[in-house]
C-alpha cells in the first residue's frame, strides 16, 4: 500500500503533458486525497467563484500516477475500495457561461450569463446526507449523500493533453456517480505509464450535473490498481458486482449516447458470444443509460446492463473486478 | 365507468384530425384496450414489418376519446389504473432505416440498412416476464416486465395533426417506462374534448428505445380521467406517489433534456415557492433524468424529482393525482 | 394563366388540413400575392409581434391549389417566373423565444427572453435595395434586395398536418434563398392534387435568418406549374439554369445537412450515372451547402451542385426545368 | 523575410506541446513549405490511408514557429501572401470511420466503414485546375482550383495540446477556404511566442469537406506576421479586402453557428459602434456563413459580413490587414 497527500503545489490540471508524483506497481493498492473543484477556496456564500478561481485552475487532479509496466495498448483497472467525504462541508455553486440551462462559450447565445450564486452544503456523516439550504427562503431539505470521483482519468491517446474539466476517450471530466465506492473503472492505457489521475469529489449529484456543478468536497479514497496486458479499451468501462457499464463522452448529447450504447453491444459481442444483432436486441430492452453530464465540453452518457441478463461462464475483462475485489477486501481486513 | 374496445377500423394513427370513437365525463374511469405498434401482424420470425406493414400504418392508437369540458387552456390528467398484458407473446424486431444506431431517413448516412429481423418473446403473467430468446444462438434470458404504453397524447395546438409516432408537447410517442400503472400524466389541451388517444403497449423496453423497437403487444388499460380546468401545462407533465416529472421530447437530445428541466425548475418555482435559482440548485443535485427514446422523430428525455426533496404542504396540479388514486382505489374495491 | 389574390379570410396556417382556394392545370401559370409573414399588421416601431399577432397565426400562405391529376408518388415542379415586391416597406423584428441566439421553446433555458424590436425598411424599386436603418444609432445602409419566398410547400405525407412555421420533406417554411425567381422548385406530391401554398416574401436573407426573421413584405408572383407523373422525390430539389440543389429540414443542424448531402450523392447516382462513391467524392469537392434556418422548428441547408461538373446529356427530372423556362418565356412573351 | 522548409522528421502533429523549428520577428515575412495530409505517402489508387499512414500521423504541420514578443492575451495576425500548389498531382480518398456521411468514431453505429477508396487527381497550373477522373465509369471533369490551409493554429490556451485534426478556439483544422491568399487570420496568443503551425493544404474543398478528404496537396507558401498587442481574440477572425469574418468550431453543428454568429454581433458592437440588438438585425440580413467541415472532431462555420454594409471610419483589429497588404506588396515588388 502506498499513500499519497498532495502539497499544494502538487495538484495537475491536464491529463497528460504532467509528470509523475509518484510510481505504483500494478496489482497494488493507493491511499489518497482530492482536493474539491475549487481548490477549496470556496468557504462562503461570498467567494463567488468567478472571484477566487483563476482561469483555467478549475478542477484539481491528484496525480498523475505512473503504473509500473503500463503501455500503450493495455487497459488500466482502477477498483474504488473507498470514497470517503473528508471535510464537513461542501459547497455548489453556478458559474457565469457554464451549465446545462444557460448560454455558454460553446453554445453561445446573446443573453447576459445567469446570476453567480454559492450554495454552502453541511455534511452528516452520521446521517450520510448533505443539507440543502435554499438562498431565497428559509426550505431546508436533506439530501442523501452517494460519494464519488466526478474525474477521473489517464494521459490521451495521440500526445494530446485535455484540460481536467474534459472527458473524452480517455476517461477525465465523466461526472458519472457510478465511478464510486465498489466499482472498478477500466482505462485504455495510451502512454507508458498510463499516467492517470483523479479529483473532483462529488459528495451527491443529480443526473446531467445541470447547474455545471455538484456538492463538491474534499475526498479521502483509496484504490486497487491492476493492469490487462495487451488489451485496449476504447472508451471507458465500468463494472460493479451487478452491472457492466460503457461510458461515452462526446458532443451532441446523442453521439455520447451511441457512444456507449455501440460499446455495449461490442462489448456484449466480444465478450459473452453473442451476435451483434442479438446485443442490439437484448440491450435495446435491458439497459439503463443515466445521463452523467450535459456541462462539460464533451457531454456523456453511462450504458448499464444488469449481469443478471447476460450469459454466464464468461469472465469479463479477465476477472479484474473481482480480483480487486479480492485484493481490497483482503487490504481492508488488515 | 365506460368501456371501449376498438374494431379493427377503428383505430387511428395520428393525434388530431380524426373524430372521436367515444365521448367521456371527466372524473371518470375508461376501461379499453390497445393493439401493438404492428397492428398485431407480426407472428413469426418470417413476418418482417417491411413486408406486413403499410407506409404510415405503424403505431395504431385507441381513440381518440372525446373529454366533455375540456377547452383549450385546460389540463388533462390521466391516471393509469391498470395496464396490464393481454396476450401471452410479443414481439420485437429491427426495422430497416430506424433506429438510434443506424442511418435513417433523419440521420441520413450513405450505408445501407441493417438487417431486418424478429424477436418473439414469450410472455410469463405467473412470473410477470417475457424470454429473450437470441436468434444466432441458444441463449435465453427471462427480462421482468414492466408494462407501459408508449404512446399517450392529446390533439396538438395550432391545428396541427401528428404522426402517432411523433412525441411533442401534446404528449405522442413518448415512449417512457413512467407512463405506468400507478402514474397520472398530465396534457395540455389544445382542443374542445383533448381528443386523446393511447397505444403502443410495452411489456418491458430498455432506456432509449435503443433499436426503435420494444417488447410490443396488446394492452388492457385501465385508466381514470380528471380535468384541471383554465391551468395548461405546456410539456407534459408525470407524477406518481413518489415522484413529479417533466417530459421534453425534441432534437437533438440536449434539447430535450433542456426543456425537461427548464419544465421541472419552473414547476418547482411556481408550485413549491422556490426561486428559480434554487429550483436550479436542488434540481442539479436531485434529479433524475432516464431517457426514454433517442429513435423517433422526437427524442424524449424525462426529468423526475423525488417528492420527499420538495416542501411540504403544496397541492400539486390541485392534488389531481392523490384525488384520481382515490377514485381508481374506489373502483377497484368495486 | 389563373389569378388568384387572397382576401383577408382566405389564408391558410397549415400544410394540410385545409381545402384548396383554387383548381389549376399542371403546365400552366397562376399569378397570385401573397402577405408578409405578419399578416401586415406590424406597420411601425412600435407594432410589437407578441401584441399584434395571435399564437398560432404567424406566417400566413396563400393557398392550397389543387393540381389537377397529381397523385401520391408523382413529384410537382413549380416554376418561379417573377418574384417582386408588392410594397415600398418592409419589416423585421426580434420576437420573444425565437431566433438562433436566444433561449427558445426547444432550447430551453433559464434566461429571459431578449428585448423584442421592431426594424421598418424602406424599399427602393429603383436601386433594388432595401435601407437598414438602425434603432440605437444613427447609422444606415442599403442591402441589395434578393426576393424569394421563404415558404412553399405541399400537403405532408401520413395525413399529418404541419404549421406554415416548419420545414420538412413537404417543403414549408425553408427560408432558403434559391426558392426566387428563376429558380424550379420540385415537392414529392403526398395527397390528391398536391394542395400547394406559398408565402413568407423575404426581400432579402442572411443565411441562417438568424434572429429568426428576414425582411419580410408582401409578394406579387407568377409561377408556372408542371406535374411529372410516376416519379417521387423524398426531400425538396431545387434547379435553375446552372444548379441542381437538394434540400435537407431537420435537427440538428448535421442531420439537415446530412439529408441534404445524401439526397444529392443519390440524384447524382440516379440521374447522371455516376457510383455512389465516386458522386460521395465529387459531391465532397464541388459543393456549395448554405445554411437556410436555423430558427424554425427544423433548420434548413441547401446543397449546391453546379451542373458544369456533371455528365452531359442528362435530362433532369424529365427536363422540367427547361419546359417551365419556355412555358414562362413564352408567357412573359405575350 | 525567412524561409522554412521542414526536414522530414521535423513536421509536428499537435498544436501545442513541441518546441520551435523557427524564432520570427513580429512584421516579418515568412516563406515556407507544406506536406499533404497523408505525408505524401499516398501516389496511387492502391495506397489506402489505413495502409500507409500510422494512427496519430495525419496532417503533418510546418511549425511551431515562435513569434518574438508574442504573448497571452495578444493576437496573431497572419497574412497570406501566397498560397500555391506545388505538385502536379493531388490526391483525396475516403478514410474508414471518417466523413459526415458515414459512421465515426464519435457518431458511431452498428454499420461497417463505407469502402476506402483514392482518388489521384491530376493538377493544371495553366488551368488552374485540378481533373476529377471517376473511378467506376469513365467520366471526367475539371475543377477550378482555390489553394488554401486547411490547417492554421496556435498553441492552445489551459496547457492544452490538440491533435492537428482538431479545430477549436485555437484555429487547427478549420477547414475553411477562406484561410487563402489575400486573407489575413486572426488568432489570440495563448502562450509566449504563440507557437503557430500551418499544414493541409487543399487545391480545393467543397462545403463540409463531405466525405472528409479534400482534393489534398502539398504547398508552397508565403505570409506576412503582425502582432497586435493587448487584444485577444477568443475565436479566429479572418479579414480579406471586403469581408469580416468570424469563425466558430465546436460540436453539434448549431453550437459552431452560433459562436461564428455571436462573435460577429460582438466584433461588430465593439469595432463598429452598432448596439447589439441593431448589430444582431444586420447580420441577420447580409451574413453568409459557409460551413467549412463536418467531419473533424469539431464542426466548423464561418461567419461573413460584407464590409459595404458597415459603417465607416473604423479601424478593424488596428488596420492590421491593411499593413500586411502593404507589407506584403513591398516584399511582391522587390
């Protein structure tokens, strides 16, 4: 186990282009921390964050992490064993010219930007929910909390290098509420090392992250690494003791969605002996797509398919999810 | 209580311009019955929709039924009572040039269809499932059902007459699994009586709608009829015991997903004395939002908050829905 | 040669759904006026769309004509021999949730409508221009005039009916510049006797029309109208003197774009014996694709080829075209 | 005045994120030299693009050149004095899983990649004009030529690095015919020296760039460099002796209209003295906006507004393109 707490200088704000903090064996485990999307600056209804934010300094990673053995044409696994709030606050926010529901710089309309607010979030962990207090009445409403990384990601294919606010191919800016505890997120490795990253804890989020930002908070976690040799996912997939799951990240919304809609299928195809014609069938009547983000430069969709419906004596991405499985629960009983 | 069960020249196949088959009260119960989206023909793994269907004779509706006092400006609300089943098969197939993951006549690519094909599913009532039989293999899965009509709408506004296979404002081809037993949905009026009509049975379907087709078959609905008068609700508008939702249905899909929201956060506003920046936050952080089809004319996208996130006290759309479970319960207890 | 000049109760708001004004004989010409979008009631500043003009009646066409002897599958050419207009003012405005730049009904977001406006333009006959005057400066200048009716179209197929404000396969509301004198419009015919109609002068356009409305007057028109039998064209093509254009309507603006593309790789293979791939790379050199709307319900682009970069010897759509030009010709000849 | 042509392993392949082949002075003159888009590894029918060219080396760039002085939040100015083939022989081919009309890596579908095929294409300088032969029957036809870059860009803003496919705020791969001789391109410096590449040279393109590959060639080009200090442009402008032009790249197609569109009612407040809504009425009249691509990872249009239409007595972007011609004709005479 190795254990890694940024300084403050440490933080990445690309994937790719940055070099490592630090070196991981595959099949090994890391105990980290990330900071929140505002590099916690944001600690009052005041701190608007077009004030305390530099330009291009949203969304802290922590990495990125060099994985021993890692090459291109592998795919990483990253297996989440905790993901853990670490403060008792949390904070959203709007933000001029970003968001679902208002003009922005790429979908650039005439209107002035919407008002700047800041929502303070008090956090329960006893309760495991965050309040929500309204800032024009007094309606208080507690809200469950369900913890997760909203980016994750490695270096991109093609010696590009994408803003930490970007999800694409590579993983990055998902604001998927699957990539959580119990999940295992599998990467396409793209540059030796497989550089990866992660940040941008989101304590709750509803779906498509509408406003363009979650109840964003500090994060302790820890994670289970294990590297698949000599085999390239193309986008991102998650699975988790139920489900199999495809991510894609594109703009429009309905190419994200054939993203992973057509990853599933192949997916299905190549790995549980099925004709592509047959997933297209089985998934057209089973899936469940949760709409992860309409706000970030690319917009993405999670393709879901409960294992329950699915052939069995297959051994998906060669048994990684369970393996990590296996190794944190072994980690965790000591 | 009335009853209608339509002779096979009765059904019709767009919203508007077509005279009503029955004339109901409102606050009243309808019991009647739905053909599937291919008029029944299709029996066998031989009986391709291209071959056994007519251009434009897809997605018979029962109806239209004619709402005494409802005028333009009022809202509808139907409560789903019952929908159940009445046959002991379906079917599914693809159907050249439709679907969201093949050229079609929209989305106008230079590659020729995709294979045309049928699934027949059969139907377990005593499990409440269909079987996926796969057609290049042997496998088979059970899939529980969950019954629902694709299609529900009302005339449109502006004297328009759409397709059944259209979903808008008006409600159509909406194809969401929440148009349930259990759920009331509400539709703007547009015209003296409504004019609605239902269809399109689905015994289960997957997110999206993903090859164009669900599990189809006939339906026996039975449904509860209230009228909320001089309040127009301009999209359509679901809600259950647990949950108030919105339905934008428009393209691209991003668009859809605008208006269901932009429909919830007014909604909130207006009946829960939210301001609109709150309504905006709590929605970012609360919403559900499935997609329901990314295959018809119209995309459809469905926004849902939970009502344990929503003040107290309020009387949404006049309590029309907890008074129709009344009336529905009363009926059903004879 | 008929004459049809509509009185105040004779407009139609629909494609579809109305009884034909007029009989008219294919190979013949019919001289006919039509309103400008506004029904003329916005004849100063201060004459605001959202206080003159009812919902839903926007956009006033003269007609439907029935052609005698179109049928279903047959394709109707129609001629535009004088496109000229009938006033010395003209007008445009900003309209509430309309345009490209603004939150609409279908992109849908939280930010108030942007300020409605009025602009008058005087009409030179003389110098063939219009005068932009502007509202909030002093400033003004001549815009050469390019008259042409940003409306015509057919009867939909599938017994829908579609407001004058929607473009789609039948034609309607294209707000494409080619549609002006000189120009061959062909609409595939969908019902007895076509039941065409045109309006929305524009005495002039940029492309996209994008505040959502252009210079619009009253029109004063001679069309000359063929039928050919037997033969259907799927989308709108447009022809005159040096190209053949095809039209695409939908959303997003790719898939209008898309059709467009597709329909013309297609017409070139059908009519001038090229491969589809060879007409994919020759298309992909030689066009010329402006963008018609991107305001109305469907956004509209026209694909451009200039008929110097086709085979010869090929008779295009029957020569139509050329039959209309001498009809007129002859016509305009005494 | 210097001169640049690149060694064969001196192309980049990426804007941002590679060192400088050159250092210039701001008001200088460079000659330089580009490859095709394929390397020029593609002299035949049989040389398949997925045969010849490795993954990530499309579209080589001559470049990064660094321009003294040049800092963030400057802007580049660059001026097109020459712009020439220099071959006789061009080539275009389709690209499996690339095109507007085909399935992608981003709009992906069930289908297979359209057929791969080359076409070479002869080029006449005296005719100024390049032979498009058919490969499926025996027609030909001359094109006129119009050499531009296809590719033009500086390094990206936020510690970016984008693949040369990609268009974006930076420039890169905009596709654009505009960006030709007598043109000047602006694009705001997002790092010091700016790092500017150029590449991609078409003999000529129609609208989209349909099929993906324009009719592609290696070129011999001259231009002339400025540096307007303290003044960003957050999108390329281009200016040529009678038209502003803005240009907007992003995904869906709408989102690129409406940047061209936005940025041209903003360029024209801010440099010419119209109210934004006077300014919105205007364009909405005379604008021509071309769409460049739809086929890269960004869409992109141009938004063109004759300078006839604006008022007068101001000076565009500092007179910078007036200085260039002059620089430029100084250089041309000797």
């Amino acid at each position: 186990m190795k254990e890694f707490r940024p300084k403050s200088d440490q933080y990445c704000w690309t994937f790719g282009g940055v070099d490592p903090v630090l070196r991981l064996e595959a099949h090994s485990i890391l105990r980290t921390w990330t900071e929140d999307a505002f590099s916690g600056k944001i600690t009052s209804e005041k701190d608007f964050p077009s004030k305390v934010i530099e330009p291009y300094f949203t969304n802290p990673q922590t990495g990125p992490f060099y994985v021993e053995g890692a090459e291109p044409g592998d795919t990483l696994a990253i297996h989440f064993i905790r993901v853990r709030p670490s403060r008792n606050w949390a904070v959203s926010t709007t933000v001029p010219l970003f968001g679902s529901l208002t003009t922005t710089k790429y979908t650039a309309l005439l209107h002035d930007a919407l008002p700047e607010k800041v929502w303070m979030y008090k956090v329960s962990k006893e309760k495991n929910s965050v309040t929500f207090q309204a800032s024009d009445s007094n309606f208080q409403t507690d809200i469950p909390m369900h913890p997760f990384h909203g980016t994750v990601g490695v270096a991109p294919a093609g010696s590009e290098v994408r803003s930490s606010l970007v999800p694409e191919a590579f993983g990055g800016n998902m604001d998927s509420p699957e990539v959580c505890e119990g999940s295992t997120l599998f990467l396409g490795v793209n540059v030796k090392g497989a550089l990866f990253s992660l940040g941008d804890g989101h304590y709750v989020q509803g779906q498509g992250e509408v406003c363009g930002v979650a109840v964003e908070g500090a994060m302790e976690t820890e994670i289970g690494i294990e590297l698949i040799k000599n085999r390239y996912v193309e986008w991102p997939v998650i699975e988790n003791d139920d489900y199999i799951m495809t991510v894609g990240s594109y703009r429009p919304l309905e190419d994200a969605f054939r993203i992973a809609q057509t990853q599933m299928i192949k997916c299905l195809a190549s790995n549980y002996g099925l004709s592509i014609m047959d997933a297209y069938q089985l998934v057209s009547q089973v899936n469940e797509t949760p709409i992860a983000n309409v706000v970030d430069p690319n917009y993405t969709v999670v393709t879901k398919v409960h294992k329950k419906f699915l052939p069995r004596g297959h051994n998906f991405m060669g048994g990684a999810h369970n393996n990590l499985r296996k190794i944190s629960n072994d980690y965790q009983n000591g």
